[in-house]
C-alpha cells in the first residue's frame, strides 16, 4: 500500500510539473506587467475580483507567448478586476502588443483607458512587425466575458500598412463582451486571418466601423481569407467621427462563409454607408438573418442569403447610457433562429411569458442541426423533446469513440439549446447524437481549425 501511494503522489507530480503554472497576482501599481514579464509559455494569471491593477508604462506586455488572464474562482456576477494606466502620455501604447507567436486569452477583466478623466490608450490587442516588419503569427485571441472601454484607437488593431503580407491572426474569438467609446472593436485591414467569431456581444459608441476584415487586397494575403460569425450581438451608435459601415467583410479567392445573425444594429451616422457589407462576394455564400436594424444605412447585402431582416425601432431602455434591454413585448424576444430573442442575450429580461410556454412543448422528438457548421472551436446545438425523461447528447468521432458527452440527466419536455466547445478536439467530422426514453436522433457537424 506504501508504494501504490508514493506511486500515486509521484504521478500527480509529474503531471503537475508538465502542466502550465497558475499565478495569483495581488493587485498593486505594475503587478500585472511584472507577472507578465516572468510567466512562461501557457502561464495563467489570476487576478481578484475587484481589484485595481495599475500600470505607469506603456504596454502590459510584449507578448510573444501563450497566456491567459482571467478572474481568480470566475464568478460572472462578481466585481471584475480593473487593469488600468496612471499615465498621462496617451501616444503609442497599447495594453498588450503582440509578437510573433503570441496567444493570449482574458476572462473576466475589465480593461480601462481612461487616464484621470481622458482617454489615453491607444489598443487593447495590437499586432507588432516591430521596426524591421517580421512574419508575425498570432495563434489565438479569446477574450469572454470582459469589459473594454475608452481607447484613442481601436479594440484589436491590424492597421498599420507595415504589417501588410506579414500578420497572421489564426483564430479571433469574443464571446459575451461589452465595449464602448474606442473606434473600432476589430480593425483587421492590413492582416490575414483564418477564422473570427463574435458572439453574445455589446459594441456601442464606436467613432468609426463597427467591424472590419479585409481580402487580401488591403492585407496582401491570399490564402488568408477567414470564416466568420458574428451572432447574438448588439451594435448602437456607429461611425460619430468617421462614418462606416458597421460591418465590412471583404474577401478573396478563398471564399469562406460568413454568418451575421440574431443581431441588432442601430444607429449608424452615415447613411450613405451599407450596414452590413459583405464586399466582393458571390452570390449564396454567406448569410445575413434573424436581424433588426434601425436608423442605418444602404441594405444591400450583394445577392447573398437574406432570411428573417425586420426593420423595426428596438427600443433599447437608455441605450446612450449603455442599457440596451429589451421593453417587454418587444418582438425581438421570438426572433432568433432559435425561437428565442436575438442581439446580446445579456439584455434580453423581459421576455413575453405567454411565448414562452406555447413554444415550450415541441411538435416531435427533434435535433437541429448545430450552427455554426462548419465550426472553431465552438457551436451550439438545439434540440426538443415531447416528454419527460433522461436525456443524453454525446459526441463520437467517425470511428464511434465517444469524445464528449454535453447532457446527461433527466429533462422535462421542452426545446434546449447546449453550447459544445471543442477546443481539445482536432479537426474534422464528428457525429452528436441524442438520446430520450427510446428515441434516438444523431447527426454530422464539421470542426474546422
């Protein structure tokens, strides 16, 4: 028994020594660019809820490795840390820059460039080709659940003509996200980018596009043209200092889909402008649906996949002020492709009761097919069922090993909706397949990384 036990302590070790490092970090003036300096490749740093961390340089970090920085014991209702400058020089500087090999993901954090009543920060994420431009891979970006605001320039920047043929952006996700008073919430002009997702999200006050991702003619790249979601987002007040299009996606030879969908845009300060753009495509490959749009732009949308668009006033409670919640009553509550309300879901409270329960019981026994599909990394999956019982949704590869199981518990009769995150799982066809009483339903999806 001594020696199964040693064995056992010295697995856990070794497993331990492999793994990435966790790192508290006690909120202080350049505790947070510190612990950057010395993390390590996948080093995790956690901050505490509430806390104040204060920077007197330029930059967080130069990062030219894997990190993440997230809420110490994550709790979405608590205070989020606030990282922040106490200088007042507002010319070159960025919370991170990022160097070839970077890959950073932020969770939970508030992130403020408001220097003593002014904006003095230039970017959240910047892409650097440094002095002499060097080919500059950035693998990742995640940021979920933060709060970006009051910047002189933009959110994640690719705008420099140096960084043109050199910068790569593999894969961009922003997940349940609120920003507001910068320019752009993703400036991708002079860069190449694989894929970009944008969901649950709030950009507001923004002085020139909502969001922009260029073909290869502006990022010099041809083999970089992305696919794209941008779902369940809220977009107001676009363009004040440099009127744009909300939404311009250019393209290339590699035409990708893109999706905008369960979205709300309004106002938009130069009409003149398309709200969505999506630029040199042809017809049927991408999709525009389930969206509401008000006081914007030109509505052409190219000849491509145009379902479910209503033109109708939101009537966000103090949206100047940043409440864009959703009057009761409001249509928007039933107008998602999943039944439910569209834009971000954080503002979706006053949902019309009497919908709910004649939509609660399903026709049949049913599973959607997941959306998006193709995906990276993530997706959802909606499915009903029309009696109570235990209820399985599992995911197997094509040599029928299991490699997730998503729901395993008893369920009343209802439609559901399970989000499936398959970052660990390399590319590829899977099958997900659900089971209830003695029914069972499975279907394709696509991983594509």
């Amino acid at each position: 028994m001594y020696y199964r036990t040693l064995q056992f302590f010295l697995i856990l070790f070794l497993i331990s020594s492999l793994g990435y490092a966790q790192t508290l970090v006690i909120p202080g003036e350049n505790a947070l660019s510190e612990a950057v300096t010395a993390a390590a490749d996948g080093d995790v740093l956690q901050l505490i809820a509430g806390g104040d961390y204060t920077e007197t340089g330029k930059t967080v970090g130069n990062l030219d490795k894997n990190i993440t920085i997230e809420m110490e014991n994550y709790d979405p209702n608590s205070t989020k840390p606030v990282v922040r400058f106490t200088a007042d020089d507002g010319t070159d500087n960025a919370f991170f820059y990022l160097l070839d090999g970077a890959s950073i993901s932020v969770k939970g954090v508030e992130f403020h460039g408001d220097v003593d009543g002014t904006i003095q920060v230039q970017y959240f994420l910047q892409a650097d080709v440094t002095d002499s431009p060097v080919q500059t891979t950035i693998s990742k970006i995640k940021i979920e659940d933060c709060y970006i605001h009051h910047l002189t320039d933009n959110m994640i920047d690719a705008g420099n003509s140096s960084m043109k043929t050199f910068v790569l952006f593999d894969t961009t996700i922003v997940h349940n996200t609120i920003g507001h008073d910068f320019a752009t919430s993703l400036y991708y002009k002079y860069s190449g980018e694989n894929y970009i997702e944008v969901k649950n999200s709030t950009f507001y006050k923004l002085t020139s596009y909502g969001m922009r991702i260029a073909g290869p003619g502006e990022s010099g790249d041809f083999d970089h043209t992305p696919t794209g979601v941008v779902d369940g987002t809220t977009w107001y007040d676009i363009g004040s200092l440099d009127g744009r299009e909300i939404i311009l996606i250019e393209k290339g030879p590699n035409l990708n889909p893109w999706t905008v969908t369960n979205s709300i845009f309004q106002k938009q300060h130069n009409l003149s402008k398309v709200v969505i753009n999506l630029k040199d495509l042809p017809d049927n490959i991408s999709t525009v649906s389930n969206i509401s749009y008000w006081d914007v732009g030109d509505r052409n949308w190219r000849n491509n996949n145009i379902a479910d668009t209503l033109l109708a006033d939101p009537q966000f409670v103090d949206p100047d002020n940043g409440d864009f919640t959703l009057p009761t009553g409001s249509p928007l509550y039933t107008f998602g492709t999943d039944g439910g309300a569209i834009g971000d879901p954080r503002w979706a409270t006053n949902p019309p009761t009497s919908v709910r329960e004649e939509n609660a019981i399903p026709e049949g026994f049913k599973l959607s097919q997941n959306y998006p599909n193709p995906f990276n990394p993530t997706t959802q999956i909606n499915f009903g069922i029309q009696a109570e019982g235990f209820t399985t949704l599992k995911v197997y590869d094509l040599l029928g090993r299991e490699v997730s199981t998503l729901l395993s518990e008893n369920l009343n009769a209802g439609v559901y909706n399970i989000d499936f995150d398959a970052e660990l799982l390399p590319s590829g066809v899977y099958l997900y397949q659900l089971t209830s009483g003695n029914q069972t339903i499975s279907k394709k999806m696509i991983l594509n990384k």
